[in-house]
C-alpha cells in the first residue's frame, strides 16, 4: 500500500492512498468463495457452483463487498503511519476500479487544530463577588407583591400606573387602517405598551370620555404607516388604580409558608436569592474565563464539526419549544434557521469544547469524587427524600457522568484562574440576577 499526505489548509488533510492490485484481488476472491457456497444457480446444488460461474456473475457484488474494508484498513494503516488523527469522519472519493488494476482513493479531512496557549498566564480577569442584602429581599418581595396586585375602578382622571379599558379606531387619511381598532383593551399607563403620542392621549381621560387624537408613527414603523399621521377616537370605558396586597398572613401563605410569619417568608427568599446568586457568580467567572481563553486561541475550527453543532442548536430549540407546550407536530416542518446565522456560536462552542479537551488531556485531569458527592448531596438536598435522590444519581452511569462533566469544568475553569490576573469586582447582586 502506497499512500501520500497533502495539507490543503491549516487543519485540511488530503491523503491519497494506493491499494495494490494483488491485494484486491485476494479480498474479491476470498469474497466470491463465500458466496458461493450459498448462491442459487439453475442446474447446480448449492456449495456445488463453479468459480468461474460464480466470478462471472457475483464478481461485481464481491467488489463493492470489499472495497468498503479496504478503505477502512487501508486508512487506518495509513492515518497510523502518518500519525494522523481525523477530527471528522473523512469524506472518501474512490477512482473508477479496473480488474487487474489497484485501487486508488483520496480521503479529504479536517484534523484537530493546533491551540497556541492553554493557560491564562497573566491573563486579566475581573470576578465577580456579591451578597443578598435586605434590599434585595425587599425588591422580590415587592416583586411578589406585584403579581397579586388588583384594580380598584377609580372617578378620576387618569395617571400613570392607572389600567385604563378602551375602544378605540384609527384611520389614515379617513380611511380604517390594519390593527387599528381594538374593543376593551386593557392599557395600562407607562409600560409603553402604545406609541408615545398614543399613550399621552389617554393620560387624564375619565371613565365615560371619548376623544380624537393625533398619533405619529416612526419612519421605520412599516411600510404601510411609518411616517404618517393617524387619527384615534378612543372611548375611556374605566380607569382602575393598582392595589398591591398586604404583607398579612394570608399573603405570606400563598407562597408555602404556613406559618403565615414574615420573617420565615424573608429567610425563604434570602435562602433562594443566594442560591441563584452562587450560580449566577460561577456562571459569569466562567463565561469570562473562556471567553479570555478563546481570545488567545484562533484558530481554524472543522466546518464538519461546526455544522453538527449548529444542528443540535437547532434540535436544542425544538426541545425547548415543547416543553413551553408547543405540540411536536407543529415543528415536524419547523424551518431551520440558515446555517451563517448559527455559524458564529456553534463555531465558539466547537472551539470552547475542543481547548476544555486538550486542557483535560494535557493536565491529566479527572473528576474530583469528593466534588462530585459535594453537588449530588447539594442537588438532593430540595427533594423530600435526599437519599432515593443520591442513590439514583450514584447507580445511573448516565446521570453521573452529566455531573462528573461539570465537575469537570468547574475544574478546568480553577486551573485557568490560578495562574490568570484575577481582579475583584464587587457587584450588586440585583445587577447579576437582572431584579427588575
């Protein structure tokens, strides 16, 4: 066997491999020998028919039979000699075989890229660190006040952060305009739910008061009004002001906490913010810690791999997409997004996934069991029964490994903050957790 390596880029492997003649034939011929101990032929028993009759029926069906073995033994044995590692499967493209010829093929690639620095030496990176402060217990509180608020009708005109029901139809020109006219609809003042012109053209209506106001939509709004001027009969029919609920006992039991106690209700909260607050912290340090790793890394990414990934993008959204209630049926015709548009992240998490690799191979690295118990036993410790939790996490291979992975990762991330610049960055924990 003959075989030459061409490099066609960075990553691109071209290897063309000769397959000797005499070697072919061998494989055809122990093929046909096979087949005809069980091949029918009229006239003769089977196991009973002739080579020659069996070559000169079966011998093309023996070929492609072989070829498939050869390309993979002879590749093997090539990739093996050349100390070649594919990163993809290889694309094979065979020449037309002749009997009594060899057998000539190319095998095109991409191999795994070379990374120029694996470790964030005097790298800067800024960490995060924050706590729950009472504040912040009292803005989720506020927040949970707010989702049981009411509306209580009011005789008055009305203002910001009233509900107020209309009817109202807009025209252009006098004439009635798409999405235009509504009836009871419910608008509550400065969410910017309408058009500014729109919203200040309501604000001091009364219940019962109708009006004609003049809305101005922007340039950009769309092709049929953006740019002109329309005209709005609105008819007021309530104005309603928000009533937020006590912080009573009954308030406090609707959350679960049956003690209906104030304080047990702001423990509870602080007990969940700093859960989400630990989580938050690790996943922005990190974010930045690859981030910083990727930026010292460019290199050429396989398009094969690339490609993968942006698939299982797309398979991520639809699992995703079902489990917010939509019926899988409806997605059997889901149009893909265009490969160039997921390009960019599924090539950073190609990229991202290949450096933790080498990191991994290179420092030897393996899960930490006492890390892994430490989050199995943290992961168990919301469920009713701990134990029936963490038995079932340290009997299912499956389960432990998606654990034992991120272990995994925490560790690499530690060995890459050990020898970077690590700069402290106090932040608001409402910042992080986005508190609105």
């Amino acid at each position: 066997m003959q075989a030459s390596v061409e490099k066609t880029s960075a990553i691109g492997r071209k290897v063309s491999v000769v397959v000797p003649a005499d070697k072919v034939e061998s494989a055809v011929q122990k093929r046909l020998k096979q087949l005809s101990k069980r091949v029918k032929i009229q006239g003769f028993r089977p196991g009973k028919v002739p080579m020659k009759i069996v070559e000169q029926q079966y011998r093309g069906t023996a070929t492609n039979d072989v070829l498939g073995d050869l390309i993979q033994n002879s590749l093997a044995e090539a990739l093996e000699a050349e100390k070649i590692v594919p990163a993809v499967q290889p694309d094979i493209t065979p020449e037309q075989l002749e009997k009594g010829e060899d057998f000539k093929y190319i095998a095109s690639f991409d191999v795994y890229p070379e990374f120029e620095k694996l470790n964030l030496d005097g790298v800067k990176i800024s960490k995060p660190e924050s706590t729950v402060g009472d504040e912040d217990i009292d803005k989720v509180i506020e927040n949970m006040r707010k989702q049981q608020l009411t509306w209580v009708e009011r005789k008055r005109k009305s203002k910001k952060g009233d509900r107020v029901i209309i009817d109202f139809v807009g025209t252009v020109d006098g004439e009635e305009f798409a999405g235009g006219k509504a009836e009871d609809y419910p608008m509550v003042l400065g969410e910017g739910q309408m058009l500014p012109d729109f919203e200040k053209g309501v604000q001091g209506m009364k219940a019962g008061e109708s009006k004609e106001i003049e809305v101005v939509f922007p340039d950009d709004y769309n092709e049929e009004l953006g740019g002109k001027t329309a005209v709005f009969k609105i008819d007021a029919k309530t104005v309603s002001e928000s009533q937020l609920p006590e912080i009573d006992e009954e308030f406090i039991k609707t959350f679960g906490i049956e003690s209906g106690d104030a304080e047990e209700l702001r423990k509870e909260v602080r007990s969940n913010l700093e859960t989400n607050l630990e989580s938050q912290l690790s996943s922005t340090i990190r974010q930045r810690t690859f981030d910083a790793l990727l930026e010292q890394n460019d290199a050429e990414i396989p398009e094969k791999m690339v490609r993968e990934e942006a698939g299982r993008m797309v398979e991520e959204q639809k699992n995703q997409m079902v489990q917010q209630g939509i019926d899988p049926k409806l997605l059997e015709n889901f149009p893909a997004p265009e490969f160039e548009t997921l390009k960019p992240q599924a090539e950073k998490r190609v990229a991202l996934g290949l450096l933790m690799m080498e990191v991994i191979r290179k420092e030897e690295l393996k899960p930490d069991e006492d890390r892994v118990n430490a989050r199995i036993e943290k992961m168990a410790s919301s469920y009713e029964d701990p134990s029936e939790f963490i038995n079932y996490y340290q009997s299912n291979q499956q389960a432990l490994a998606q654990v034992q992975s991120l272990v995994l990762e925490e560790q690499v991330v530690d060995l890459l903050l050990e020898k970077a610049d690590v700069e402290v960055e106090e932040v608001k924990a409402a910042e992080l957790l986005n508190m609105q």
